[in-house]
C-alpha cells in the first residue's frame, strides 16, 4: 500500500474524498476496503471498521464518496447509472491511488452494488473476495416505498439535523441518493449481468427485517453467479446489519475473510 496517513483526503477527477486508513501491524497484509451506503460516510460507518481491523489484522481503507461526508459535493442530479459509473470510472482509480496489492471489497447497500458491479467488469487478480451488506442489485417495490417515506421523514422530521452531523452538505448527500431512486426511470434499474462475471467467493449478509430490499437481492446472487455464493441471515437487523447486529455480522465477515484471504494469500489474520 502507499503510505497513507490515518486520515486525510485523496484527488480524484477533480472532487477531494475524505478517506480513513487503519493500517495493519504487519505492511504485507491485505486489505479491506469499505463501501458506504446510499446515505453513508467515513463516519457512519462508526466504530465497526476498527472492531473489523483488531478481528483480522488486515488493512482497512474507509472513504466516502463524492457528494457524501467530508467530501467535494456531487453534481445533482445524479445521472440514473450513478453505481455504474462509480464502479467503472471512480473505484479503479481509489485502488491505484491508495496501491491496492490485494484483499477484499466490503460494500453495504449502495456499496455493495458498486462492489459488485466492480467484481463483474474488472477481473482484478488482486481482489480474493466480496462482502456485500445489504446489496440491491434490482429494484424492489419494498426499496421505492421506504425511500419514498425517508424522504417525507427528511422534509418533515429532524432527520436532516440528524444526517448533518456526517455530511457537510447534507441536502447533497440525501437528494442525490434519493431523487436518483424516485425517478420512474430508475424502476428499470438492474445490475444483475454483472453478476455472472464475478470470479471470487462472495458473502451477501442480510438483515431479516431490511426495510429496503427481500431475500430475492439473495435469490438473483444465487441464481447468476457462478462463483460460490455464501448466504448469512441476520436475526434481529434491518438494512444496516453491522449497527443493529454488530456481533453476528462481524463474526460472518470474519470467517469468511480469513478463509478466502488464506485460501488465496496464505494469511492468517487474527481470527486463525
């Protein structure tokens, strides 16, 4: 990896991301790196990507993307194919950036989807694995009608006082994300192609109780990849597993990444 400092901001196409980097023990190891969702950042995603680096000992990169946290603004509105374009033309240019040698991509909701997306365009020798949190992959009814209530949640209640405290521009981060899956156009909204060109193990984690999207996300995994595809429950969560069920979620991650990271680099990581 380059040497990066633990906090700090990188340039890419012109927009500054803020980044947060939780640097291994031993400079060999691989490393994660993490995918916020549609209304994420380097900080909601809390504690977790610490508790993540104490139980495997890799790496850890957290950013957030354009429009999101810390950094630049995105351009509203956002273009229908936003995920693609940020798995095709932002993400390649992140892991060159940071010197990306090897380890995973960990995505949640619409991080997971670019994950995946990224998976099945680019057959990057360098990537063992997938963890996706929550993906969407199509468009669901149950996804339209929640984020249509956010969004009356949004104008109507102290979620934008809320949602401030981890976007400096926070009507940016929301109507980018929400007026992006609002739009009629969007129903049409599908990634599942990509799927079958996906060559690395995969683990898709889902809340029981996601008020954005069923287990058909799973299904589609399931039926057009061709890689294994390992499925993980989780009792008692919503869409945001890795808060609502911190222990379980960790305990799935882990597993899964020190068996692909051993299967393919010979790492042992801290859980072993």
């Amino acid at each position: 990896m380059t040497n990066l400092t633990p906090t700090g901001f990188l340039t890419i196409d012109g927009a500054s991301l803020e980044y947060k980097w939780l640097a291994p023990q031993d400079q060999n190891a691989p490393t994660i790196v993490m995918l916020h969702e549609g209304l994420g950042s380097v900080g909601l995603w809390g504690d977790f990507p610490e508790k993540l680096q104490q139980a495997t000992g890799a790496g850890i990169f957290v950013y957030s993307r354009a429009g999101y946290g810390q950094s630049s603004p995105a351009k509203l509105p956002r273009p229908l194919d936003y995920m693609q374009r940020e798995a095709m033309d932002v993400l390649p240019k992140i892991l060159e950036a940071i010197g990306f040698m090897r380890g995973l991509l960990l995505g949640h909701s619409d991080g997971a989807s670019i994950a995946a997306i990224y998976a099945g365009a680019h057959q990057d020798h360098r990537l063992s694995g997938l963890v996706l949190i929550a993906p969407h992959f199509i468009v669901e009814d149950i996804s339209v009608k929640s984020i249509a209530e956010i969004k009356t949640a949004y104008e109507t209640t102290d979620l934008k006082t809320k949602l401030a405290r981890w976007h400096k521009d926070v009507d940016n981060a929301f109507y980018g994300w929400n007026g992006a899956w609002l739009d009629p156009e969007f129903r049409d909204w599908d990634i599942s192609e990509y799927l079958a060109y996906i060559r690395v193990p995969v683990l898709v984690l889902q809340g029981v109780d996601d008020q954005y999207g069923t287990l058909r996300q799973v299904e589609i995994a399931q039926e057009e990849c061709y890689c294994p595809v390992d499925l993980k429950v989780i009792l008692g969560a919503g869409h945001s597993p890795h808060r609502e069920a911190p222990g379980a979620t960790l305990d799935a991650i882990v597993q899964f990444a020190t068996a692909a990271l051993r299967d393919d680099w010979g790492f042992q990581g801290r859980a072993a």
